[in-house]
C-alpha cells in the first residue's frame, strides 16, 4: 500500500507544477510527471509477488507470469505521450517566437 | 520487491520537486529526465522489460526536444514577487491536492494490496494465447492482435502529431 501512496504522491506533485508555476517549459514537465506517476500506478497494479515477465517459456509454459493487460495499456500511452509531449515542445517554441518569454502572465498581459 | 520500488518513487518525488524549483531551465529539464529514468528501473523491477525498453527510447527522444527547445530560447525562470495572484494560486493547489487526498482515502479501501493480482480478466488473454497469437510475448500478443485496431488508431495518432508539429513549426506567423 506505500508504494502506492508515494505513486499517489508523485501524480500530486505534478499537479502542484501544473498548478502554481508561470513557466511554460516546467508546466511541461509536470504534465509529463503526472503522465509518469500514472504509467507506474498501472504497471503496479499488474504485479503479483513471485510473477516473471510475461514471455512464454514454451518449455514450460504455465508459469505465474504478471498481468499483460495492464503492460500493452501503457506501453500504448507511453507513446502517445511522447506524441503529445512534442506537440506541446512545438507549440510552446512557438509561444516564445512570437512574445520573447514563457511567463504565462506576460502573454497573458501581452494579448490584443 | 515493494520496498526497492519504494525508495525508487520517493527518488522520483525528489527529483520532480527540484525540476519544479529550479532556478535554471536546463536544470529543471535534466531534473525532469531523472522521473523518465527512474521509471524504467521502477519498471525492470515490476518485470515489465517492454516497457522498459519503449520508456527509455521514449524518455531520451523527449529529453533530446525539451534540451533543443530551451537552448533555442530562454534558461531564465521567470520570478516575481509572491503578489496576491501567487496566493490564490497557491491557495487553489492546497484545495486541490486536499480534494485529492480525499478520493485517495476513498479509492484506497477498494485496492487489491501490492502484489496480489487476481488475475481475473488477464486468464483469457494468457490461457493458450502461443497457440491462438503465434507470439510468444503475451505483451506483443495482446497489442498485434487481440487489439490490433486499437495499435493502429495509436499509428494514426502519431502521424498527426508529426504533421502538426511540421505545420506548427512551418508557419509565418503574423508580424506583431
């Protein structure tokens, strides 16, 4: 159970980065936290104690492999996230070619 | 098992608190890059080498983009003084993170412990999959096949995040 409070923990600490920072390049990485912090809740959820990596040994192929549902999940979003990381990289270089900061409330204060 | 992966995420924290409070842009990114990187090991531990494997590709990539874009730019955090907008901030974070500890309490109760998998849905997936895929990583099974559709929504995703970086990074832009 503590390791998945300090999971819980983690996607908290994301979320107070997205929250109270102005720079738009940390407000990236605590997005890419929170991402993190749900990617390891669900890989934890797929362990069972004494388990091996599900790869079937065809010599003996019953063995007490961990869940994969839960891996083929996140391996999918660890993608897409990467997807959306870049996305946002472009997006914000953007941002600061066009007002010369990555304070948000600068380009707030700038607009019109 | 559960204590190394703990010590590991309490790394983790560490390591995103300091990309949060850094000074230096550039630090905070290689602070960031601590999070990707523990994760793979928290991963190798959990007997998940897939996603070991696509993590660490996928960390370095985002790492390589992240340093790219901050050397293009500014490495000055921006501070201010903490006015009264910083407070309501501040102030909004502490009710969100209460909230949350809140669902925690709630979801908690219902959570299987640590290493207690049941196994209930993932028996049909794993009982003579070899035979029914014709791959013998269950991980790889289970994307190719049983989800294929779903691994070629994830292609399609891609793409278009490659063309809107192209189109994004392509475009004039008006003169302000």
């Amino acid at each position: 159970m503590t390791v998945y409070r300090l999971c819980f923990i983690l996607f908290l600490t994301g979320l107070y980065g997205v929250i109270t920072r102005r720079n738009l390049i940390k407000i990236a990485i605590s997005l890419s936290v929170m991402e993190f912090s749900c990617f390891l809740f669900l890989a934890l959820i797929g362990y069972r104690d004494g388990g091996v990596a599900p790869i079937v040994d065809m010599a003996d192929p019953v063995k007490p492999y961990v869940d994969p549902l839960p891996q083929a999940m996140v391996l999918t979003a660890i993608v897409i996230g990467l997807a959306t990381t870049a996305m946002l990289m472009a997006v914000i270089i953007r941002i600061y070619r066009k007002y010369g900061t990555f304070d948000i409330r600068e380009i707030k204060n700038l607009r019109g | 098992m559960e204590l190394a992966i703990s010590v590991i995420v309490g790394f983790m924290i560490l390591g995103a608190l300091y990309a949060i409070h850094a000074r230096d842009i550039l630090s905070a990114v290689i602070a960031g890059g601590i999070v990707g990187y523990s994760l793979v090991i928290c991963f190798l531990l959990l007997k998940a080498p897939d996603l070991a494997i696509v993590q660490i590709v996928v960390e370095t990539i985002t790492l390589i983009i992240m340093v790219a874009v901050v050397l293009d730019s500014s490495r000055v955090e921006a501070y201010g003084k903490f006015d009264s907008r910083a407070w309501v901030t501040a102030g909004t974070a502490v009710l969100i993170l209460l909230i949350f500890f809140w669902f925690l309490r709630l979801a908690s109760a219902h959570l299987a412990p640590f290493g207690e998998n049941t196994m209930r849905m993932a028996d049909a997936y794993v009982n003579g999959a070899v035979d029914r895929t014709g791959s013998v990583n269950l991980v790889t099974g289970v994307i190719f096949d049983f989800r294929g559709y779903d691994t070629l929504g994830e292609a399609t995703v891609l793409v278009t995040a490659v063309l809107g970086v192209l189109t994004i990074l392509r475009l004039r832009g008006k003169k302000v």
